[in-house]
C-alpha cells in the first residue's frame, strides 16, 4: 500500500496542553453522541467557551482514505458543527475531492479551468507571456528594416514613459503590407517563429526612442540599404495589392516565385501606382479570360505574366502607364515612416521606381 505524504493541520492554542492523541480524542467526542460539549470541555480541564466556538477550535481531520490526483497528499476534512463534516478537500491546491473520483474528468476540469485562465490573460492588455528588449547596443546591431519597424510602432502608440510599446494595440493597425514578411524580418529582435509581433511587449531604450522619434541622419543608414528597403515596401506593396485583386475576383493567389522574379524586374523601371495599374488591366482582362475559356486555374495563372507583357507592349504605342492611387489598400505605418520621416519625400516613393540614383542625385539624403 502507497503511503501519502501528511500536511499536518495547525493546531489551535486552546488545544495547546492537549496531546496529538488527546487532540484525536476530543475531535471524536464531539462528532459523537456520548457527551455535550461543557463535558468534554470539563473532562480535558480545558478553558471554558461557549459550544458555538468550540467548534472553531478545532483541527481538521486527516482523511486517509483519499488522495489528491495532483498534490499527492493525504486530504483533510474540517468540522462544521456536531456530527457534520465538510467534503474531503485538498489542503494544498484546496480542490474538493470525492469518493467516486474520475481522473479523467477531473484533468478535463482541469484543461478547462486553464484555458479560462490563458483567455482572461490575454483579455488584459496588461499582461503579456512575452517581451522583447531593446537596449542601446542591441538596437546598433539592428537592420534598416528592424529599425524601421521600431520606429513606426514607437510613433504610434508608445506610452507616456517612452519606454513601452503594447503589442496587443498594434493588431489595430497596417504595420507592413504583408504580414508573413514582416514575421520573417523580426526574428533578430528575439520573437518566435511560433508567435507574432503582436503577441510581445516592447521594453526599449529611452535613447533608442528618441532617435528613432528624432529620425536623424536617416538612422546612420547607407544609399544602399536605404535602397533595399525601398524595393522590399515596394515589393510588398505589389504583392498585397496583386493579391487583394484577384481575391476580390475569386482568383487564387499561389505565384510567389513568378511574382518575386517578375516584379523585381517591373520595379527597376515603373513605380508601385504604375505596378497597381498593370496588375488592375491584367485582372480585368483574366476575368475575360475566365468568361471565355471557362479555365480559371488558366486565368489566374495569366496575371502576372500579362503584368509584364504590359509593361512591353504599352511603350511601342506611346501609351502612358497611368499611376493609381492607393485606393483600399491604405499605406501601412512602415511605409509612412521610412518614405516621410526617414527619407522624408512622402508619396514620390509611391510615384517613383526604388532607385539608387535618385536617392544619390535628387538631393534626398541632405
């Protein structure tokens, strides 16, 4: 037979000059018929009390013959008045337990309770699982691309002691174009694979914000990372709006590797407005297309290549590739930073193709 571990009850001062038996003993007269309580109190020399409080004096009684599933340890039972006893509970995690136990609905009632818990967690905006830490050093070791972010999301909801970015209020807002991007680039901040950015809390250097608020010296950042970054928001921009298009005209989007080699070249020459034109007439026309042939794998499948047929075919006419507004799909929070704040040209990194050249010449980085 298994021997459980005890937690012994504490024992009242008024039971003080009693043995552990005798402690045993009074319990047991009071729970039966034989004696009132004056007689029992009488018979111990013990310190005359009313019966209503004697009750309260004494210790709860070990119950031997049943075992908490969780702490291990022998349960308790208290006295509630003559003759009445409560239901053996745990005295450590306080769980009442009864005779006809069920573990499995017990870990069942369990998994719940837990759940319950993690849910009022993460109502709290308060408490988080997860932070993310950015001191001076760490934040000198950063990408453009990182820093970028942390600028964007200090701008827009830092709290009063410009330490602290929430990043359960950052779910109201567009931080960049395509999320699955953004995850990607986050990883040397220390967020998970397994989570995402809004699931921390950002703890950040006071000077890191300043500067980052200040955006001075575009964040010491070279032409060329400058212009890396430039064709990255240009890309994801595209790419959101490419997507958007043919979802909104139930087409499936599953051409990552035709968009990555397309566009990369599209965007040395025209800019993300002429990109949404391209991408808006080829839409249209797959629909034609669709109408016609009854192929829609067919359909969707011509997009992006008609994008850069487009694009050729256009100038031999001496048409104009019209520049879009953004329309539905408004500038996310990283795009506003970087093209106003850090490079400070506002809509032309919208109207223009990323271009090294014009971030050397046109005076941009003075």
């Amino acid at each position: 037979m298994n021997k459980y571990p005890l937690v012994e009850p504490q024992i009242n001062a008024y039971l003080n000059n009693l043995t552990k038996n005798s402690i045993q003993e009074v319990v047991e007269l009071f729970h039966g018929k034989g004696l009132k309580i004056n007689e029992i109190i009488e018979q111990f020399n013990l310190e005359k009390i009313a019966a209503n409080t004697f009750v309260r004096k004494l210790p709860s009684i070990q119950c031997y013959d049943i075992i908490c599933p969780d702490c291990q340890v022998v349960s308790w039972i208290d006295n509630r008045s003559r003759q009445v006893k409560s239901k053996p509970y745990c005295p450590i995690c306080k769980e009442v337990l009864i005779c006809d136990f069920d573990p499995i609905s017990h870990q069942r009632k369990l998994a719940i309770q837990k759940e319950h818990e993690i849910l009022e967690r993460k109502m709290n905006p308060d408490y988080y699982d997860h932070e993310v830490s950015i001191s001076r050093s760490q934040y000198e070791k950063l990408t453009l691309f990182q820093k970028v972010f942390l600028g964007s999301i200090i701008q827009a909801i830092i709290e009063d002691d410009l330490s602290t970015v929430k990043g359960k209020l950052l779910k109201e807002f567009k931080i960049f174009p395509i999320d699955a991007i953004l995850n990607n680039n986050l990883s040397d901040l220390g967020i998970s694979e397994s989570l995402d950015y809004t699931d921390y809390k950002y703890n950040i250097d006071i000077s890191v914000t300043k500067e980052l608020l200040n955006c001075n010296n575009k964040l010491e950042a070279s032409l060329k990372e400058q212009f890396i970054l430039w064709k990255e928001i240009a890309m994801a921009e595209s790419k959101e709006y490419l997507i958007g298009e043919m979802q909104h005209n139930n087409f499936r989007y599953h051409h990552d590797n035709k968009f990555n080699e397309i566009f990369n070249n599209l965007l040395q020459e025209h800019s993300v407005s002429q990109t949404f034109h391209l991408i808006n007439k080829s839409v249209t026309d797959a629909c034609k297309l669709y109408a016609q042939k009854g192929n829609r794998y067919l359909a969707e499948n011509s997009i992006i290549g008609a994008c850069s047929r487009m694009a050729d075919y256009y100038p031999t006419r001496g048409w104009p590739i019209v520049k879009y507004e953004r329309r539905w799909n408004f500038q996310s929070l990283m795009s506003q930073y970087f093209f106003n704040k850090l490079l400070k040209i506002g809509n032309e990194g919208f109207n223009h193709p990323p271009s090294l050249e014009l971030l050397i010449h046109n005076k941009l980085n003075k």
